[in-house]
C-alpha cells in the first residue's frame, strides 16, 4: 500500500523512506524564494482591491484590501497591506491636495512589493505608491453621476428657483462657529451697520461624520422662519472640502425650502453644493459681502433714495412758497399802506365834520338838559308829597296794634318764664311759672290747684 492509500484509509501517516523532513526555518526558506521567484522584489507589483479597513496609527497606513467583486462576503481573501511613514506621510499630503481621501469603500489601485513575516508567517502587502489619476478619475465619475441623479429626480435647478427676498436680513448660518470661515462672515454682516440677525446651525464642516451633519443643519435651517440659509466653510484642502461633494449635502441643498447661498473657501472645481445652491461664492467674506451690498442697494433704492428725492422737492416747494411768501408780503404791505392812508383820510373827514356839527349838538344836549331839570324839580317834590302820605297811613296803621299802647288800654300779656307768650291754658301744669306784664309793672305767679282752675 502506497502513502497515498495510507492516508487515504485513515492509518498512520509517516514520511516515506529517503524523503525530506523540514524544519520551520527551511520551509520559510523554501517560501522566501518562491516569493521571490515568482515576484521578484525588484520589479513592482499592482494591485488592484477595495479598502475594507483603513486606520493611520503612529504615522504608519495599515489597509485591509479585499477584491471588489467579494466585498462583502466574509470568506473573501484579504490582503494586509501595511504603508510606512517615510512613504504614507508624502503619500497622504499628495492626496490632501488632491481633495482625495482613502476610506472604506474606496477602490485603488497600488504598487509596491510582497513581503512574508516569519515572525507571524504572514504574507503582506508593502506599499510605495499608489494611482491617484485613477483616483481622482473615480471621483469625477462620482461627482458626474450625482450631478445627472439630481437632473434626473429634477433636484438639480430646484433651489435656484426659489426667490431671495430683495433684502435678507434673517440669515439661517450652517457653519463651525470656531472657524475662520464663520468669523469671516459674521464680520462683513456685523460691521455693515445694518440689522442682520443670525441663527447658527451648529454642523461639523470636515470629517466623515460632515457630510451628514452638513445636511442635517441644512434642513433645520430650511424650517426656520428665515429670509435665507447660507452655508459656509473656509479654506482647506480638497479633502477637506469633499464633505460638499456628497449626495446628503446635495440633497439638503435641492430639497430647502430656502434659497441657499454657499460660501465654500475653495478655488479650482465647483463642488456639488456650489452647483445644487441658489447662488455661490468663493470664500465666506465674499457672501456676507453680497448680502451687506444687496442690503445696501435695498436701502438707498427704497428708503435713502426717495428720502433724498422727498428733501430735495420739500427744499424746492418751501423755496418756491418763500419767493411766494415774499410777493405777498410786498403786495400784504402796499395794500395795508393804502387801506391805512384811506382810513387815514376818511377819519379825518369824519373828524373834521364832528368839528363842525359838535357846537350845535353841544348846544342841543344842553337844551335838552335845561328842560329835563325844569321837569325834575316839581316832579320830586310830588312825589316826597305822595311818600309822605303813605307814611303817616303806615304809621297810624301800626299804632293801633302797638302792644304799649293795648298795655296802655288795660289789657294785660301773659308769658312763661322763657318768656313765650301764652295764648291758651290747656298746656299749664301745676307749679308752672307765670309771668304777667302790666302797662305798669310785671308779676310773677304759680299755677296751682286743678288744670284749667285759677
């Protein structure tokens, strides 16, 4: 029975007579230059795979890349490739300038050399480069397909058709408050003078979270009761601008219910949000600029402008009722010359003419005076004739009901001691005090005995 049919029956398995039995370090041996046979370390190797991890420790790029067709089946062959910091520092810095970032998902395509560790008898993957046309090739495609999906779904003309009013002094911000870029903005509006108010929507503007939280601040901002949303971002590399090339952003752009104004410091390309936005500036001063003009024209088209225009008439009436004013005065004084030295005259006829007749109706007056005293005298003297009549009647009259002269006669008064004349006796009680008047004297008597008896 051969060795093969050993094993095959399960029996015990034991090298064969005369074969070769390696140690660990001969079959490493025996693998390093198979490696080195088959990939020559000298001649560069590409590969192509998608990034499965990514993480950048200690200034070293460790990637796991696994073909893209198998990305997400867990039996997939993986390849450990490692990047060291002599290579990954310039590496990276050329990929920031590119506005490129490796992430998870990422299809690249690199060259560099295998490498087997015995001390983890693990094969991998030593990077010295990688394509970044192929790269930036890739996010062209990207950037052009997001742009046709938005024309597509009719997204990509919609937030340039909603109206910004003709001043905007309600501004919704989505921006970092501790950037440049926020600042920037913030200044041009507060030092302008004009009464701007800023609601901040609070967004991460770089990372891989800013994509997300860019379109989350968007939409807060669009149900505000805002005149406008403006979205900035100061300078940086193109990586750190790609957060406004995603398709959240795009579509928090397209679907506001507010114009949006982006303020993205950048210069080359267009980002997507720039495209997607009613309207775009380069740098955030340059946006908070524009509205401080628009504001600025608002003012002198609506308010400074017709005010200047309502002085300049007011001025040009108020000169023109002066010259009138002016006029009137001189005709107001030579009419009043006139209607005085008229007066004038007049009351110096009628004074003239009282000059003439006053003597006669002197004389008149005293004629008149002359006869009314002739008819005054006997008139007096008949009328105290009359008075004196009536007074002797008068007189003789109260004579006869003079109580003296009834005292006189005999009759008598009769009072109480409060001297109340008493005028019957049904009121008299015993002991009660009376008092008698005489025509020659007074007594004084008490009321004693039966009521009514003497």
């Amino acid at each position: 029975m051969s060795s093969g049919d050993r094993r095959a029956a399960g029996g015990p398995i034991a090298p064969e007579a005369g074969a070769d039995v390696l140690s660990i370090a001969q079959l490493y041996a025996r693998i390093d230059r198979a490696l080195v046979h088959e990939l020559p370390p000298r001649v560069p190797i590409w590969v192509r795979g998608e990034v499965h991890t990514i993480s950048d420790r200690t200034g070293h790029c460790y990637i796991d890349l696994v073909d893209p067709d198998q990305a997400g089946d867990r039996q997939a062959p993986v390849l450990k490739v490692r990047c060291w910091r002599q290579t990954w520092g310039p590496l990276r810095a050329r990929l920031e300038r590119a506005g490129l970032e490796l992430a998870a998902g990422t299809v690249v395509h690199l060259v560099g050399r295998v490498e087997f560790y015995r001390a983890r008898a693990e094969i991998s993957f030593v990077m010295a480069g990688l394509d970044v046309t192929a790269l930036l090739g890739r996010v062209a495609a990207e950037k052009a397909a997001l742009l046709e999906k938005l024309r597509g779904e009719g997204l990509l003309e919609a937030n340039r058709a909603r109206t910004v009013p003709p001043v905007a002094l309600r501004i919704a911000l989505v921006a970092s408050p501790e950037t440049e870029g926020y600042r920037d903005f913030v200044g041009q509006l507060t030092s302008s003078g004009y009464a701007f108010g800023i609601e901040v929507a609070r967004a991460l503007v770089q990372g891989t979270d800013a994509p997300l939280s860019i379109a989350r601040a968007i939409r807060r901002a669009g149900d505000s009761d805002c005149d406008l949303v403006v979205v900035v971002r100061g300078g940086g590399s193109k990586a750190d601008l790609v957060a406004f090339d995603s398709e959240p952003v795009a579509l928090a752009i397209a679907r506001s219910t507010l114009a949006v104004w982006t303020g993205i410091g950048h210069t080359g390309d267009e980002s997507v949000a720039d495209i997607v936005a009613n309207r775009a500036f380069v740098t955030p001063t340059e946006c908070g600029h524009e509205l401080v003009v628009r504001a600025e024209a608002w003012w002198q088209r609506s308010v400074a402008g017709p005010a200047a225009a309502i002085a300049e008439n007011a001025e040009r009436r108020l000169e023109a009722a002066d010259r009138h004013l002016s006029g009137c005065k001189g005709r107001l004084a030579g009419t009043a010359r006139q209607q005085v030295g008229w007066h004038r005259e007049r009351l110096a006829g009628r004074i003239r003419a009282l000059a003439r007749g006053a003597p006669a109706a002197i004389e008149g007056r005293a004629a008149t005076l002359r006869s009314g005293a002739a008819r005054i005298g006997p008139a007096a003297q008949r009328g105290l004739g009359e008075a004196e009549a009536r007074a002797g009647t008068w007189r003789r009259l109260l004579g006869a009901f003079d109580v003296e002269r009834q005292l006189e006669r005999g009759y008598t008064l009769t009072m109480d001691e409060d001297g109340r004349i008493l005028r019957s006796g049904a009121a008299l009680g015993d002991g009660d005090v009376l008092v008698t008047r005489f025509a020659d004297a007074t007594a004084r008597s008490v009321v004693g005995g039966a009521r009514g008896e003497p």
